[in-house]
C-alpha cells in the first residue's frame, strides 16, 4: 500500500523542506526579521543579497546596455557539471517531482518549467555543500542517512520506509534522491557546526539588552508574517511582477506558502520557507505595514511593489507581546456530526440536520454525547489536547465564549455533512514570561550561524567551476 499523503502535509510542507524538521536544528527564523537585531550585517528586503552601497553602482553597470549575440539568458539548461561532478536530467525531474506532488499535482507547464530551473540551481547548491562537507573529511555514512530516511517516512508520512520508497517511485520519484538530499542537509549542518559554530560568541550582555527589548514591547501587537520577496531592476519589472502574479495565483489555489518561499524567494528567510518572526508593523516597510495591518489571519496579499522589486505575504498569525493569548488556552472538545446519504437532496438533508440540532440542544454536559448521538447514528470524536489557536479560525471565537458543556451551532454541508464542537474543559493560559536567557541566548547564536552559513554558500558559488549542458 502506498503511503498516503494527509491534505494538511502537502499544504503545509515544502516538498524540498520538509527534512528540516528532522534534520537541520538550525534553520531558525532569523532575529533581525523580528527587528531585534541592529547588526550592520543584517539583510533588508529590498537588498536580499546584503551588499552594501548597490550592487549596479559597484560593477558601474549602463543603465541602457546594448546585447550583442544571440545567446537567450532564458534558455533552460537541462544538466549541470559541478567542479567536475554531474547533476543529470533524472536528478533534476526526481526532485521536481517531490514539489508536484506537495502541490497536489496542480502545476501549469509555465509553473512547471520555472520550477525545474529553480531544482537546478538547488542541486549545484547541494552539490557545492556536500563537496565542500568530503573536502573537510566530513562523510555521512549510509546508515545514517538510512536512520533519517526512516525518521522521515515515520513522521511526516506515517508510513514504514518501503511503502515511502513505493510511493516515491510512484509519483516519479525515488528513495535515492531523497536520501541524497538528506546526505546534503546533514553534512552542510555538520561542517557548519565543525567550521563555524565555534567561532560564534553572543555576550551575556548583549542577551540581556535584548530581553530588555522584549519586556519594554510587552502589550504591543505583533504579527508573524510569511514573506516572498523578489528583487526586480526597472528593466526587469514588469517580467517580475508577471511571475509575483502567477505565484500568489498558485497560493490561491491551494499552493504550499513554505514550498514557494524556499523555491522563489531572495530574501535570507527562504529557507526557513519565508517566515520572518514575530515583528512589529513599525518594523516593516510602510508599503508592507499598511496592508498587514488591515489582514486577517491566513490571508494572503501581493504583490506589493517595494523599491527593490515585489513582495508577497501571508499573516500567519498575530499576538501581543508577553500577554496571555485566549488562543492559546488547552481545550478539551467533543466533535459530534453526521453525514447525508450520497446523492441526497437539500430538502432530505435540511430534514436531518434539524433533528440534529435538536438533538445537540438537549444534550446536558459531555457526558451525555455518545448516548444522545446513538439514536440518529451520530460519531463522536474527542479531542482532550487542542490548542484554540489551531482551529479554523472562523470557529475560534466562537468556541472561546463557550461555557463547559455548551456547542457551537451546527456548521458543515451537503458533501461534508453536518458536526458541532462540544465545549468538555479549558485550561487558560498563564502571562507569557517570555523566552529564557539561555534560549535566547541560543537563538541568536543560530541566527548569527545562519548568517555565516549564507556567506560560505556564496562564496562557494563564487569559486565553482559550473559547466551546462
């Protein structure tokens, strides 16, 4: 049987992503997303690439310059040799697979060609990363990888190794190709641990300003913001923007927000799939600040023009600093619904959902649920650990003014059937004291890591010898 892939794990998950989970501690949301930082090595969104004193002004580049030939900058290379190591057309079409299959399959021809050009460029990256780990006598041996694979196949399919191994090759995948990407993933963490982590130092002092920060914040209303950023010149403008637009419509359509960001975007969080923290407004660009501020958790806006080319964003999430959060408040629920007959007609269904809400509106406390249920061949599910926060958020608040033994109204479709929420036990949440000093202390350690880790990367692109075929 092939492993089956939940909804909520290809919407969620970036096909190209999802080993960070398992393999990659590092990959943290950076600190000067959250404007918590005041580094002068800190990355803005309109120069994702941190030089200083504009990239065009330093090559002193024409405004107006004339091609000469016909070599097309466009043109798809199919293959790759990385200082004398191949990337080969099966490499390229394996792990574009992965992200056609995060995708529910639903990618255009154009989306798909783009995307293809995009795994290229993060296998000459994989390739630079793990050629750089064997030059530092780091090797990942199979059994680790084999370990990871399996951690892989547990966690985020819930399957056994071999149905993953089935189900990969049936999308067109393969086992091989994943566990190349974990041997990248680890032996990059590993020579970033081994040639950098030591030489990072954050001073007790310097935490300590930075808990300050938090506490002087606290009641401020902060949001968590996915962001795709994409850098455009006046010439390349309008093309940029076209292929913005074409990403929030694949968004739209039900387009993993992490995959895109980790594929498209230029700014430093793409590899943690766009996620910029927890910031403030005050923090954000004002062509950004005004739109997050009028958005509703989960929704989704962009373009927006910004001075070094578009952004796209997505709220996540939104909280104030330091305080309770009612969301975040334990719920114990009881779900309680029914489902119509295939093929039955409103009428039919109105009939039974009337003496569903009937039947829910005379139920005294959970303890009666199951009995009540049984007569009109109702299911009960319980649910004793769920945060408010992970529900729908249209159900939200409407399942924080419950009382104990009290249900939502009744909600669902012809299709999906009808249910209500049952509210069993609620355990509030306390102040938030905000992070201790240590794991503080750890993030900004990780952030600096990362920061460094993105420089070697360059410059190792910088010195690769890259053949195309």
């Amino acid at each position: 049987m092939a492993p089956r892939l939940p909804s909520a794990f290809a919407r969620s998950m970036a096909a190209l992503g999802f080993l960070f989970a398992v393999t990659a501690p590092l990959a943290l949301a950076p600190l000067e997303a959250q404007g918590l930082l005041d580094d002068d090595t800190t990355t803005s969104s309109a120069d994702p690439s941190g030089d200083t004193g504009g990239a065009t002004g330093a090559l002193n580049l024409p405004a107006n310059p004339v091609i000469f030939g016909k070599n097309d900058p466009n043109m798809r290379r199919a293959t790759a040799i990385v200082n004398g190591e191949i990337v080969t057309g099966t490499d390229i079409e394996q792990r574009l697979a992965l992200i056609v299959s995060a995708n529910g399959g639903k990618v255009t021809p154009e989306e798909l060609e783009r995307l293809r050009l995009q795994v290229l460029r993060n296998l000459i990256d994989e390739t630079l990363q793990i050629q750089e780990a064997k030059a530092a006598s780091i090797e990942i041996s199979a059994e680790e990888v084999n370990e990871s694979f399996n951690r892989v196949a547990a966690q985020n399919f819930g399957q056994k190794s071999e149905n993953l191994e089935k189900y990969l090759t049936s999308i067109g995948s393969s086992a091989n190709s994943l566990k190349r990407q974990i041997n990248g993933e680890m032996a990059w963490q590993r020579l970033l641990r081994r040639n950098v982590q030591p030489f990072i130092n954050v001073a007790d002092g310097e935490v300590k300003e930075m808990m300050d920060r938090l506490k002087a914040a606290k009641g401020t209303e902060e949001f968590r913001i996915g962001e795709i950023f994409l850098s455009a010149t006046d010439e390349t403008r309008l093309q940029v923007e076209t292929n913005a637009q074409k990403i929030v419509e694949q968004l739209r359509k039900g387009g993993s927000f992490v995959a895109y960001a980790r594929q498209f975007s230029e700014a430093s969080t793409a590899a943690v799939g766009g996620d910029l923290g927890w910031i403030r407004l005050a923090q954000l660009p004002a062509e950004l600040a005004g739109p997050a501020a009028q958005m509703s958790t989960g929704q989704l806006v962009g373009p927006v023009p910004l001075a070094g080319g578009y952004s796209i964003i997505y709220l996540i999430d939104k909280r104030q600093v330091l305080t309770a959060d009612p969301r975040d408040a334990v719920l114990s629920l009881k779900q309680i619904s029914i489902a119509f007959p295939k093929g039955a007609s409103e009428k039919d269904a109105a009939g039974k959902a009337g003496e569903f809400a009937k039947m829910v509106k005379d139920i005294k406390g959970c303890g009666q649920a199951e009995a009540a249920a049984a007569p009109l061949g109702a299911q009960v599910v319980a649910n004793d650990q769920i945060r408010a926060r992970d529900l729908p958020a249209a159900l939200q608040e409407t399942v924080l003014k419950l009382s104990v033994g009290e249900s939502t109204p009744p909600f669902g479709s012809i299709e999906d059937g009808v249910r209500v929420l049952m509210l069993c036990g609620r355990d509030d949440p306390k102040v938030d004291a905000g992070p201790s000093f240590e794991a503080l202390q750890s993030q900004m350690e990780d952030d600096r890591v990362n920061k460094r880790a993105q420089t070697y990367l360059r410059d190792l692109r910088r010195d690769a010898v890259i053949e195309y075929n």
